[in-house]
C-alpha cells in the first residue's frame, strides 16, 4: 500500500470511529476574557442535519469559525473529514476548504455582479473548465428555484432571493458539508421556512448539514438533531430535539 492510501485509510477509520466531524476538547480563548468555547466535545457523522442553538455570544460563530479553520482552537484538537486541521499545512487549506460550504446571514454576494457571475466565481478560483461552469450554474440555480434569474444584480432580488444565490454558490463545488450560520436571520418566516426546507432537501442528497440559528418555530418543528450552547460549553445535545429555553 501507497502512504497515500495508507493515510487515506487512516483518514477513513478516524471518520468511522468518530464521525465527519470531531471536536475533541476544544478550547478557544480570543483574548485575556471568558473563553468564547471552553472544552467542547461534539462528534457529527456524515449524513447527519443539525441544528445549533443558544444565546448570543455562546460560541456558535467561534465553532463554525473553528471547522473551516478561520481559527485555530486554543487548546483541543478539530477534527474534520479525518484531518486534525491544526495540522494542514497552509498549502493545503484551499483544497480542504473545498470539502466545506457555509452561507451566512447578510449574504455576502458580489453586489456589481449578477446571479451566474456569483455563482461562478465559486467555480472560477478552482479553474473548472469554462464549458462545465456554462453546465454546474443553471443546474444548481435551478436546485434553489432560481431558474431564469441569471442576469439579475444582488440588489434586484429578495433576501430570499439572494439567500438562495448565496447557497447555491455554497453548493456548486459539491461540499461534502454545508455550514450556515444565522442563514435565516434577515428572512421572513416564509422565506426562512424555503431555505430551510432546502437546506433540508440538500442533506436529504447526502450533504452534511449544520444550521446555526435562533429559529425556535423551525427548529421545534423539524426534528433534528439539536446542539444547545451556553457561554461557551454545549448545555445539551438531542436527537429530534427543541430549542430550549434558557432562564
Ligand atoms: P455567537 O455566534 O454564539 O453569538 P460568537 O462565537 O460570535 O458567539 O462569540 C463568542 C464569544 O467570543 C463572545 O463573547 C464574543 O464577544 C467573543 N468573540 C467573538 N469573536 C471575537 C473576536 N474576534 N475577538 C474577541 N472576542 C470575540
Ligand atoms: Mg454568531
């Protein structure tokens, strides 16, 4: 066996053993204040859809932050996809962060360019053939409803609108896990009932899934996993779980 095939095989074990995702003690402490995550333990497995709750300033930000290794965890190690990424030398995490997709709350499109330039350009930086892009964005676009909206600008389009521009551009290099913090937080219940509904059907293809959001209506409703922070530590962790209320 290759080392490469070894240490593939060791990847593929460690997966097994303890999920996609592994935090293992995980510390994180920004400066001299309270720790923003102090000694986290959370295993996800592939497949899984999970809802991540709690009050502001618990760490939810810090955690995502952590697994696309914005951050390196202070004390712990993060495991994510087999890899200890504290260890990833920097060449290398561009072509991990391709593994990961995340949406957030303000969007965050390029506002001079149109929905298919939007999506593109995720596709571009990693100099897929211009004749399969031409292909990947109407069929992605079409995946969120937005078929037939190609040429508008950000600022023509609903929030809604532009989330659904924002998750396909997430999806378009076929993450094996989709991150989205707060993707609800600037929508109204309708629009934020679709995203979630596609987010949902986007796991349902088999793409890991982890939701921050302070939605209690959607999250009682959905029955997923919940994950429940507080100050920095996971105060409960619950299959087919509710958002629950602190204080
Ligand atoms: P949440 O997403 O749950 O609202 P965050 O992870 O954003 O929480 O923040 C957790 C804690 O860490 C908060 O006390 C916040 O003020 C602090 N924090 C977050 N980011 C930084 C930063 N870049 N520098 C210093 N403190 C930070
Ligand atoms: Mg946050």
């Amino acid at each position: 066996m290759s080392r490469k095939e070894e240490k593939r095989k060791r990847r593929e074990r460690m997966i097994e053993e303890n999920g996609l995702i592994f935090l293992d003690g995980v510390s994180k402490v920004y400066s001299a204040g309270a720790p923003a995550l102090n000694g986290i333990t959370l295993h996800i497995n592939r497949g899984e859809f999970v809802f991540i709750v709690g009050d502001s300033g618990s760490g939810k930000s810090t955690l995502i932050k952590l697994l696309l290794r914005e951050l390196t965890a202070t004390s712990g190690k993060v495991w994510v996809m087999g890899h200890d990424i504290a260890n990833l030398p920097r060449r290398k995490i561009p072509k991990f962060r391709r593994n990961l997709g995340i949406v957030f709350q303000d969007f965050r499109l390029l506002k001079d360019r149109n929905v298919y330039e939007n999506v593109a350009f995720a596709q571009r930086i990693i100099e897929v053939p211009v004749k399969e892009i031409r292909r990947n964005v109407p069929s992605i676009l079409a995946t969120v409803g937005l078929a037939g909206k190609y040429k508008a600008k950000p600022k023509q389009l609903s929030g809604g609108e532009q989330q659904r521009v924002a998750l396909a551009r997430a999806l378009i290099n076929k993450p094996s896990i989709l991150l989205a913090d707060e993707p609800t937080g600037n929508l109204d219940p309708k629009n934020s009932w679709e995203i979630m509904m596609l987010l949902d059907e986007i796991n349902a293809a088999g793409t890991t899934v982890i939701v921050v959001t302070h939605n209690r209506e959607i999250v009682n409703a959905m029955q997923k996993r919940v994950v429940t922070m507080k100050k920095g530590v996971i105060v409960s962790d619950e299959e087919e779980g509710e958002y629950i209320d602190e204080d």
